[in-house]
C-alpha cells in the first residue's frame, strides 16, 4: 500500500491507523525506528509505503520523525554499592533526514497483548520478516524506541539496559582458582585437534552469552553446554552424570535441581512451551555457574 506524503517530516497522527486512537488499549503507540542504507530519495520520492504484519503497521519513507532520544542516558558505578544514572535534558528532536523504517504497535502498560514485552517479541518478529524478506540493510541501525500519546503528543523513551553487577557474585581470585584457570589451558592444549575445536567452540557460545540476557543467553549457555558434553548425541544422560558429580548430588536430584529430567526434548518442552514459566526462571541463575563446573570436569 502507498501514499502520498507532500511533507519532508512525518506526522504519526496522519499515519497511524485512526481506529488505534479511540480503541480499547487507548491512545499509546509503541514505535521503534530503523534507519535504512542503500535507498535514497528517488527510491521514496512521495511515495511512503506502508504495510500491516502481525499486529504491527510500518511505514517506508524518506524523511525525518520527531523522537524522544535517550541514547545519551549513561549508568555509572560509583563506589562498591552504588549505581548513578545521568539522564540528559530531555526533549524532542527530529530525526537525520533519510530512508527510515517505522514499526508501530498498539501499547498498553500491563496488558497481556499490548503490555511491553509482547510488544517487544511483536516488533522483534515483524524486524525480522523485513530483514528476510527486503535484506538486513532495511533494519540497518535501531534509531530509538518510543511510546507516543495520539492524543496529547507526548512521548516516552526507554533508556538503555544496565546490568547490575552488585546482583553477580564477586570475581574468584584465590589461589585454588588461579591453578584451576592454569591447569585448564593447558589441558586444552594437550587435547586433540578435534577436541581443542570443540571445547573453544563451547568458550565461544559460553562469551556471547555473557553479553546477551534472558532467554537469548539462556539457549547460548545451553548450546555452549551442548558442544561441551553432548557434541555426538542430544541424550542428556553424561550431562545429568557430570552435574551430579560437580554437585556432589545423585543424578535424580540433578533432575529436581536442573529440570535436566530424562531427556533433551523435556527441557527443550519446558524451555519453549513454558517460555520461562517459574520453573525455567529458577533454573536460568543455574545454568550461569554450570558450565565453569563442568568446563573444569571435562578439562
């Protein structure tokens, strides 16, 4: 679907579907921004396109948008118990005149639908439909993620994710663990080619999931456990083993402890029918510490 546009700067009130404004979930839209490479402005020359996927409408265009920009927002750790945040002069500006790509959402605070996590997995798919179907270079750069009133005009930022690190045990420096750090790397060393391959392979999944959260760095700690102990078969028994003997535990109290239970199509039911029902998120601060305990077994 196209539209005209006679002017260089976008209105979300003349865009926006008119029945979102007066609707049950009131007046609030969600809509995160991506700024498009490789279009330029004879590719969009009067000519906005805009489309509705799964819940979400987006528009195409070449222009500028006002936005709430919370990009400058820093946390800042200041003595051993205490987290500062500085938050910029907040207004409204317009955006870098260019190809842009705009996904909205309806947004209710709360809501099970509309509420900021399903809104969040309803944007991410929609991204990820554009991306596979139009190319990455259509969801190039995030620009922000806002909530605007249709009504009044106000807007709402999100300010960037801050890990909390007095939430994360203090670093292992004593002297048992510094052998244990040395007597590891050179065990990696002495291990065959194909073994070298597969425990620096685990490593790799195992430091991408320390700059992921929930369940994206749940799967990557999973998947570095997987190549770890498992890199020939999905049964989860010599996982269960190691764990029991890393814990000093039976293996049915690994089943109770882990929700590790008969097999990997268990965990994988729970992990992805459950989507981090109670049971996962008990299971999830595990998960963190089980793959140095058995890293240091198989080594």
């Amino acid at each position: 679907m196209t539209q005209t546009l006679t002017k260089q700067e976008l209105k979300f009130t003349d865009l926006v579907p008119t029945e979102w404004v007066n609707s049950e979930t009131g007046p609030l839209v969600w809509f995160t921004a991506f700024r498009i490479v490789n279009l330029t402005k004879e590719d969009l020359s009067s000519r906005p396109i805009t489309v509705d996927l799964l819940g979400v409408h987006a528009i195409i265009f070449y222009g500028t948008f006002p936005y709430l920009d919370l990009t400058l927002t820093k946390w800042e750790l200041g003595n051993e118990s205490n987290v500062q945040v500085h938050v910029p002069d907040l207004k409204v500006n317009n955006s870098r005149e260019g190809a842009c790509l705009i996904l909205f959402s309806r947004y209710l605070e709360g809501d099970p639908i509309y509420g900021e996590a399903e809104t969040q997995k309803r944007i991410a798919s929609v991204k990820a439909l554009f991306a596979s179907v139009c190319g990455q270079n259509i969801v190039y750069e995030r620009i922000c993620d806002n909530v605007i009133n249709l009504q009044d005009g106000r807007f709402m930022g999100f300010a960037p994710v801050f890990k909390n690190p007095h939430v994360i045990p203090a670093p292992k420096i004593d002297e048992t663990t510094i052998s244990v750090l040395q007597l590891a790397a050179k065990t990696i060393t002495a291990r065959s080619k194909v073994d070298q391959s597969r425990i620096l392979l685990a490593l790799h999944w195992y430091e991408t999931a320390l700059n992921d959260d929930g369940i994206d760095a749940f799967l990557k700690y999973w998947i570095a456990l997987e190549v770890l102990v498992m890199p020939d078969t999905t049964n989860i028994g010599p996982l269960n083993s190691l764990l029991a003997q890393a814990y000093k535990i039976t293996t049915q109290d690994v089943g109770e402890k882990f929700f590790l239970l008969v097999g990997f199509s268990v965990f994988e039911a729970k992990l992805f029918t459950t989507a981090f029902s109670s049971q996962c998120t008990t299971s999830f601060p595990c998960i963190l510490s089980l793959f140095s305990k058995i890293f240091c077994l198989r080594c």
